[in-house]
C-alpha cells in the first residue's frame, strides 16, 4: 500500500496531471485510436492511477501503444490530459534499470528501404529511457 | 525576408522532396531559409513529462540559435515543429524546468522561450499571406479535388500549438484552394495515423491509415497531401494505393519551380 | 454621551462552546458609556427581546449592542426590539461573535478575546449613532418585463391579474420564446404549443398587458419604484393596428430563399414573414436585410396584394419612454454554438444536429412536417445517436464548453428518444450518457420508462468522434460498463448542447446596474432565500436568465417574481435605507470621483451657488446623492479625496472609533 502511495505521487508528480478532475465520462477512450490494442484503456490509467493500482500499468504493454496523438488531451472536457498519465507510467517503467523495451542494436533490423528516420527516432525515445 | 530553417533528420535522408520543394517555394516567395548550423535531431516526439530535460535540449539549442540571430524559426516537418513549439512553451512556462534546461547550457548562454516558432504553413498564412501566394500561382491546380491530411501532430496539444481550430482546422484547406484546387474536407483529417506503432504493431497502424484514406476518398478526393514524412509513410505502407504528396511538392508544382532551372526534378 | 446596554448572547451552545460569555458580559461593563451589560441564552427570543425592552426603560439606555450572530441574521429583529422600547432603530449595533468569532476558533480562550474585541467596537460605534429616519419614495404602479417567453408570459399574467398594468416586451417579432419551438414537453408530453399558446392569447387579449414585440429595452434609469424605461420599438415596416395576419404578403413575396429562424435554418422564409401559425402578435413583419424593396427600392408586391392597406416601407424605428415601478428579466437562454466541438462534425454533416433542431424536425409545424427525416436526404433514420453534455460539465478554464450542468438535457434526451421510440419502433435508438440527471416530479420514472418500456440503448460513456462517410456517421464511442470501444453507423447524431443565457443579457444587465456571475447567469439577492430577486431593487429574475430550468420549474419561477412585483406594487410609499451617502457641499470640490465609482448611478452633480465670507456669490459644482437610489454601499467615501462624502450609520468617524477600539486594547 505504502509503496502504491509512493507510485502514485510520483505518476502524478512527473505527469503534472490531476487525476481527481476526472468526471468519468470515457471520452478519452471513446476517441482513442489504439483502444483495441490496450489491455488498459486511457479513463483507466486517469482511474487506476487516482486509486494507486499501479503495478498493472507498470507490467502492461498498454504502454506502449498509447501513440501520443493527444486526442484524449484536446476532447477531455475537464483537462485531464490522459496522455500525459500514460507517458509517466511508461517513463516509470522504462526508467528502470534495463527495461529498455528497444536497443540501438535492434534499430539496423528494422530499416527498410523507405522507413523513414522519424519512425525510427519516435520509436527509440518513446521504448527506450 | 530571411528566417531561420529546422528541417531534421527526415527531411536530409528520406524526405528529400518535403526539404528541397520547401526551399523552392519559399524562395519562390521571397522568403530564405536559413538552415540553422549544426542542428541535431529533435527527437520525433515529445515528452510531456517535465522532468525530461536531456531529450529536449536538441530543440532549445536550435531555438536559442535562431534567437541569436533575431530571426522566427520555421520548421517543415510535423513532428520537429511538435517538438520544438512544445520545448518553447515548456521554456516559456514551466520557470522550474527553464531554470534546469538553462544550467545544462549554461556555456550556451540563457535562452527564455524568446524565439517565434512558425511551420511552413504558418509562415504561408502569417509571414507571406495566401492572398500573396496566390498572386504568385503560375500552375494552377485547378480541378484537382485534395484532401489535406493534419494528423495530430501539427494541431495538438492545441493549447501549445495554437495552429488553428484543433477539431476542424482550415489552414491547409486554405492553402490547397489558393493554388487553385479544390479542399476535400473529411472528419478524419486530424486523427493519428499510427505514428510509430508501425514498428511493433504494423497492422494497428495499417487499420488507422486505411481509414483516414477511405474516409478521403469517400469525400470526394483525389490525393491526400501531408507535412509530416511518418504520416505519409503510414498512409502509403496501408495498402490502399492512394496518392500521398508532400504540401511542399504542391505549392512547388503551383508555383511552377517543381523543377529547378536545369529542368532536374 | 450615551448610555450603552450589552447584550450577550449564548446562542444556546453555537457561541458559549468557544467564548466565555459572562467573561464578555463582565469585559464590556467597563467600557465607556456601557450603563448595563447581561448575558442571556438566547437573545433573539421573546425572553430576550423584554429582557432589553426592559433593560432599556429601567437604565434610561440610548444605544444598545447586541453581540450575537451576524447582522444579516437579526439585525432587524433587534432594530423592532428597539423600537418597541421607544428608541430610534439605527440605535442597536451588532457584535457578530459567532460567524466571525466562535465558530472559527477553536479554544476558549482566543475565542473569548476576541468576543471582547469585537464588543468594544461595537460599543465604541454605538457612542457616536446618531437616529436615523428613513426616507420615502413613491411607488409606480406599473411593471416592466422584458422577454415574452414561458417566464415572461407566466409572469405578466400573474401581475396583471392583482389588476397592475404590466408591459412585455419582447426583441423577436412574436413572444412565445423557446418553448413554442418545443414539440412535446416531459414528463406528460402534451404538446407544447396546446399548452403555451392559449397563455399567449391570455396576454394578448388581457386589457391590462401591453405587448410590445420586435422591440428591445435601450435605456433605464431610476430606481426601485421608479424606473425610467426607454424601449425602441423596431420598424417592422407593417402597421401592427391594421394587419389581419392574412398571410396573402408571405405567399407573393418572392424572396423566399431566407433561412427560417425559427426552424433554426432547417428551412426557409419569405422576407416578409409570420413567425409561426400562433403568433402573437399575428403580424407580419418585413426582414429589412432581405427585402428588395427597402434594399433597393425595386418589388413592392406585399405593399400591392395587402388588402388592409398595412405596409408601410417608410416605418422608422419608435421610441418609447416609459414608468415603472418595479423591472422582471426574462431574457431566457440559448443552446450554445457547437463550433469548438467539431469532433462530432456538427458543422460537416447536416445529420448532426442539435436537441432543439430535433425538437423541430418532430414538430408538425417544422421542416419535414413532424416526419422524423434526415435533414441530408428526407430518408428515414434507422439508428440515432444521441450525445449528452455536449459543452456542458467541462472545466472552468477550458475554452470551450460550460462548468455548469445544463440541467434540462437528461430529460428532453429521454423525451426524444421515447417518442422516437414510440412513433418508429424500427429504429435504434442509442444515448450516451456521462450521469443521467432526473430530479424532478415524476422524471426519474419518465427515463425508466424510455429504457424499460421503449428499449432505449442507454450506455454510460461519451463519443469521442463522429465521422460522416458515404451516408452514414460512423460514431466511436465507449461504454464504460463493458469496457468496450463501440462502433456504430448512425443515420442521425443529436448533441445536447449546453445552453448559455441570451446575448442580450449581458448589456441588459450593465442598464439596471444588477449583477451577473461568471457565466452570465443573473445573481439572485439570496440564492435560497430570495431567489427571484436581484440585489439591485425592484429588479426580479424569472425564468433561465437566472440559470437553466425546464417549463414546471421556470413557471414556478414567473409566479414568485411576480408575487414578489405584487408586493413591491401594492405599496403607495417604499421606505427608503437610511444609511445611504451624502456629501457635504461645503467640502465637496466636484471631482467626479465618487460618480465614476457609484454601481448605482446615485450620485449626479448640480451646480450651486454659494455665499462665500466676503459676501460675493460663486457657483461651484457639488456632488448630490439620490437616497432612494443609494444602496449604502460605501464606495463613493473610499472615492471621495476631500472627505466630503459619508455615510450614515456607517461615518468615517464611527469606522475609525470601531479601529481605534480594536488596535487600543
């Protein structure tokens, strides 16, 4: 509980996000394009975090499908900012000592011949601490 | 009018076209694009998190040298400009994280968010005018039905990016029917194209894609253009086999400098 | 010097739990011209109230404190205790030792302290009152509301039938406002025109309502029960006395590509027009903007086909000055722009639409003739979606949207998908909802009904996203309860929009000096207390420009303002409050400072003669308070540089004695 308490400060401390303003009315998982890929969807990261279970986001792969388009920040009617809940679950976890879920070794396998740099770039700041 | 230039990592390797076509135009238009020295890769997204510091250095230097020479800064790229306007507002905002971004550069000098951050498109609406470009439309693209294609990054954070409305903006559409075609506008033009999901999950990137174009092809359009190398990646792997086109390569052919005075294209 | 009595109350255990009382009672004995101090339970009882009569008569007491709860409480109560033992009332002063004493503070003896602080300025104030005798104004009896809606309507009614002359006045061509737009109304769904159209005939045929229509309130001065109204009454470029209402001008006039407002666009009107069928008045009216003949000078084929000789294209605008005693708003509300939620694609789909459109695409008298149509291509829609809260609910600094609830939407959502339900059981009928909201007679049991006996699809979750392609609308929403992301292909989206008072309020509300809050709402006196009322005098709230209200709450609404006008109206002579400004023209230097600060317009400036010492006479320019306008608020001696302007029962000196007592201690 003690250490639930100390995850949820942090979550919220480095999201900068109020995750008491949340009226639970699921816009940010109605208007989310990689809901079906989430184990987790955005309202309950806002909800999970708020009550401390943490430990789920932390071990789930939702967290990296969340593709940062910031739909859910724009359609919050209260200015939750979901995304940014979501990036720091994802920061936690891959801040953690050799939890970087891509390496630069694995960047040569995935270029193609059209892949453009971006994709590669988004991908490696967004799996990698 | 000269103005300070990002163009990133893209747009020197595989977007060539969205770089060479941007400085075409804008010379077309009496604008210079002074490419910044020594500028290093912004990152290609964001990290909202203010504790990140290190990751968003790349772009305050790049501000702070377009700073020192008195100049707005214009990026083409959706994800550069992001990136850099978001890093602006966060040194314009956020005093605690300036303060820190301010000690790692200290042998820099400071920099305070003082830079004006304009995309392509912005200094098309702002700086130059559509009214002007229009004037400046030697190849009119008239009768070519064009889907303009935003996706996230150039819109939200709305709050940050200020671009236009952020639910159905204009400013591309603008652009398209000042070079004389017509704007196809659809409701799926600001939603994410799969980013870079398409590394892990091409298939739920591929499901975005197809439909965005579906949605602008129901509406009538012939071509979808973009700013953003990634957005048109993710559009044209899709499979759906519909034109994508860079907005630089457009404005080029309107402005009739598509192809350089040796005819090269 | 006066003779001071003290009164200290206990407040059964609200004021002794924290302060030692008798410590008070004893503290204050000592104080300068204090004859008599006690302490009792409960001093605003009828044991309490004789125990000052008495105390009054047996030490011979000039002025009296009473250190008890806050003024706003019994202030008054105490000023007719005082009266009734022969003193003058603006002799009593309040100590407030609960609200600002004993119930923030904890410990005894903090709390007690400052009892004793608080007694002392009161009875260092209390040295220096002087008897005040309020002044009387007259009172005109005649009421003014403004807005002919439900509220306006139900309102007028009820004044004109205590017998005052009341005048409605109303901007559009016909009053009726919102809810003759309405098809049906929840929870008995009669039909909306059934029940409000014989309430406009009522007000147009009672001798004692005057009807002025396409008009708008320009000027008021004045104050409570004496107003001074100006109304501009627009050229409708048709003699209201002489029209018939035939309607043989809206069949000829050949603009008739102009949208109709009143079906919210979904249709068009003629130039020249007549609202609706039940208009009243039923006149018609010509839309300046659209009609040839007053643009340019070419047409004029009402003009010839009018058999009663009504048009008359060189109408000019009348002005109209006007008395009244007492000021109703009814200025009622509007569903605001859907422009900044565009994620539903309001604007790129014409099968998006608002709940009021809806209502008139069901209405016999709208668009498609009560057949529910898609507005797009006249086809009968099979699924709906309705959205609720649309830019209601959201937070304080977004920049779209509204805080509040906007209370109405939860039940005409019910309504409409019920009788959609019910008229075309072939439909699918979904309501996304964030928390359905039915207080309210009978309400609760009307939404069970829409999902019980009608099969409504009620899914707790929002839409995030509506996408027109080919001819559907692709809606993605969530619903919360199984997790899921749904998908549906809608033939027609319904958003209820938040609603926001008229636009006319605002300027409305800077013309009689009464407050509005954040969002443009009127503010009541006393949000439970007197809700009709707004703090500027003689001036009432009926109806939504208060805040959002269905019809049963909005009529409840029109009857108290109006009792509340009865009241005022009934009166031959209002008392004023003594404890109103005045200036002292012999210090006055006619800065006009305190005029730019007075929220009330009170103060005007008058130029004066004056004798000076050598004999000459010089004429200065003067401040001059009106005491039936002055609401005591004190603004104008903060304002004052020269000193000149005080305030009764509260003089700069009285201020400073209560400072002195407190800093001396």
């Amino acid at each position: 509980m003690e250490n639930n308490k100390y995850l949820r400060e942090e979550i919220i401390r480095i999201s900068n996000v109020n995750t008491k303003k949340c009226m639970k009315c699921g816009k940010c998982s109605a208007t989310c394009p990689m809901y079906d890929e989430m184990e987790y969807h955005p309202h309950q990261f806002v909800g999970m975090v708020e009550t401390g279970d943490i430990q789920p986001l932390l071990d789930s792969d939702s967290l990296y499908k969340c593709l940062s388009c910031f739909a859910c920040v724009d359609r919050c009617p209260r200015g939750v900012e979901p995304a940014k809940v979501v990036e720091a679950v994802r920061l936690t976890a891959i801040r953690k000592q050799g939890a970087n879920r891509m390496t630069a070794n694995d960047v040569p396998a995935m270029i193609e011949e059209d892949t453009p740099q971006q994709l590669l770039v988004s991908a490696f700041r967004k799996y990698t601490k | 009018m000269k103005v300070s230039y990002f163009p990133g990592c893209t747009l020197k390797n595989k977007a060539k076209d969205l770089d060479m076509y941007a400085y075409r135009s804008a010379e077309a238009l009496g604008v210079t694009l002074e490419e910044i020295d020594e500028w290093q890769c912004c990152g290609g997204v964001f990290t909202s998190s203010a504790s990140e510091v290190a990751t968003k250095l790349s772009s305050v230097r790049a501000l702070k040298a377009t700073n020192d020479k008195g100049q707005p800064l214009v990026t083409v790229c959706s994800a550069c400009h992001n990136v850099i306007k978001q890093t602006n507002y966060a040194m314009q905002n956020n005093p605690e994280f300036a303060a820190k971004v301010n000690r790692y550069m200290a042998a820099d000098g400071g920099y305070n968010g003082e830079t004006e951050v304009y995309h392509y498109l912005e200094m098309l609406r702002e700086l130059v005018g559509f009214d002007a470009l229009k004037e400046k439309v030697v190849n009119s693209l008239k009768g070519k039905k064009i889907a303009a294609y935003y996706g996230c990054l150039l819109l939200r954070p709305n709050k940050v990016m200020r671009m236009d409305d952020p639910e159905n903006p204009s400013i591309m559409e603008d652009l398209i029917c000042a070079l004389g075609a017509e704007a196809v506008v659809y409701a799926r033009r600001n939603e994410c194209c799969g980013a870079y999901i398409s590394v892990e999950s091409p298939d739920a990137a591929k499901k975005n894609a197809l439909a965005i174009i579906e949605n602008a092809r129901a509406a009538g359009a012939e071509m979808i253009v973009t700013a953003c190398p990634l957005c048109k990646y993710n559009l044209e792997k899709c499979g759906a086999d519909f034109p994508i086109v860079y907005f630089t390569e457009l404005l080029a052919e309107a402005l009739g400098v598509k192809e350089d005075t040796n005819g090269k294209q | 010097m006066q003779r001071v009595g003290v009164f200290v109350c206990w407040c059964g255990s609200n004021i002794a739990g924290t302060v030692d009382v008798q410590a008070v009672s004893e503290a204050l004995k000592n104080e300068p011209g204090v004859v008599f101090s006690e302490n009792y339970q409960y001093m605003c009882s009828q044991a309490g109230q004789d125990m000052i009569k008495n105390a009054v008569k047996e030490h011979n007491l000039t002025g009296i404190v009473v250190c008890s709860c806050s003024p706003r409480m019994h202030e008054a109560t105490f000023r007719k205790t005082a009266a009734a033992a022969g003193l003058n009332p603006y002799m009593v002063e309040i100590a407030n030792i609960r609200e600002q004493c004993s119930w923030v503070h904890k410990d005894m003896i903090t709390g007690t302290e400052k009892a004793i602080i608080l007694g002392k300025a009161a009875v260092a104030k209390v040295n220096l009152n002087a008897p005040l005798t309020p002044g009387e104004s007259p009172v005109t009896k005649r009421a003014l509301v403004i807005g002919g809606g439900i509220a306006g309507i139900q309102t007028a009614l009820d004044i004109a039938d205590a017998g005052f002359p009341v005048d409605i006045v109303e901007k559009q061509p016909t009053i009726g406002g919102k809810m003759a737009q309405l098809d049906k109304t929840f929870p008995t769904l009669d039909c909306a025109a059934c029940i409000l159209t014989p309430k406009m005939v009522d007000a147009s045929q009672n001798e004692k309502i005057r009807i002025f229509s396409y008009s708008e309130v320009t000027d008021v001065h004045g104050f409570v029960g004496n107003f001074d109204v100006t109304i501009r009454k627009k050229a409708r470029f048709v003699k209201e006395d002489i029209c018939t209402g035939c309607g043989a001008c809206v069949e000829k006039c050949p603009m008739k590509k102009i949208p109709n407002e009143f079906n919210l666009g979904m249709d068009n009107r003629h130039a020249i027009y007549i609202p609706f069928a039940q208009a009243v008045p039923k006149v018609a009216t010509i839309d300046a903007n659209a009609c040839n003949m007053l643009k340019n000078g070419k047409c004029g084929v009402c003009a010839k086909v009018c058999a009663a000789g009504a048009i008359d294209y060189t109408q000019k605008d009348e002005i109209i000055e006007e008395k009244y005693g007492a000021i109703v708003v009814a200025t009622g509300y509007n569903p605001i722009s859907m422009d900044k939620f565009d994620e539903y694609a309001y604007s790129q789909s014409k099968d998006v639409i608002t709940s009021l459109e809806f209502e008139r695409l069901t209405n016999a008298a709208g668009p498609s003739a009560g057949k529910l149509l898609r507005p797009s291509d006249g086809k009968h829609p099979h699924t709906i979606v309705f959205v609720q809260c649309v830019g209601s609910r959201c937070e304080a600094c977004a920049e779209k949207g509204k805080e509040y609830c906007s209370k109405i939407c939860c039940m005409y959502t019910a309504k409409h998908a019920m009788l959609t339900r019910d008229k075309y059981p072939d439909t699918e009928v979904y309501v996304f909802y964030i928390d359905v909201r039915t207080p309210g007679k009978n309400f609760d049991e009307f939404y069970r009904r829409a999902v019980e006996e009608y099969g409504v699809k009620y899914v707790k979750g929002m839409v995030g996203k509506v996408v027109p392609e080919g001819d559907k609308l692709k809606v993605q929403a969530s619903d919360l309860i199984s997790n899921k992301q749904l998908h549906i292909d809608a033939d027609l989206v319904v958003l209820a929009a938040a609603i926001e008072p008229d636009k006319s309020a605002r300027p409305l509300a800077t013309m009689l000096t009464a407050s509005m809050d954040t969002n443009d709402f009127f503010t009541e006196a006393h949000p439970k207390l007197r809700p009709v009322e707004s703090p500027t005098a003689g001036v009432f709230l009926s109806g939504a420009c208060q805040g959002p209200k269905d019809i049963p709450e909005t009529v409840s609404q029109a009857g108290a303002a109006a009792s509340k006008v009865i009241g005022l109206l009934c009166k031959d002579k209002l008392t004023g409050n003594p404890c109103v400004a005045s200036s002292d023209e012999l210090l006055c230097n006619g800065c006009s400072s305190c005029e730019r600060v007075c929220p009330y317009g009170a103060i005007s400036y008058l130029n004066k003669e004056f004798r000076m010492p050598d004999r000459t006479v010089k004429v200065r320019r003067v401040a001059s308070v009106n005491p039936a306008v002055c609401q005591g608020c004190g603004a104008c001696t903060v304002a004052c540089p020269s000193g000149a302007m005080d305030l009764n029962g509260f003089k700069n000196n009285q201020i400073m004695a209560e400072v002195d007592a407190i800093c001396k201690r």
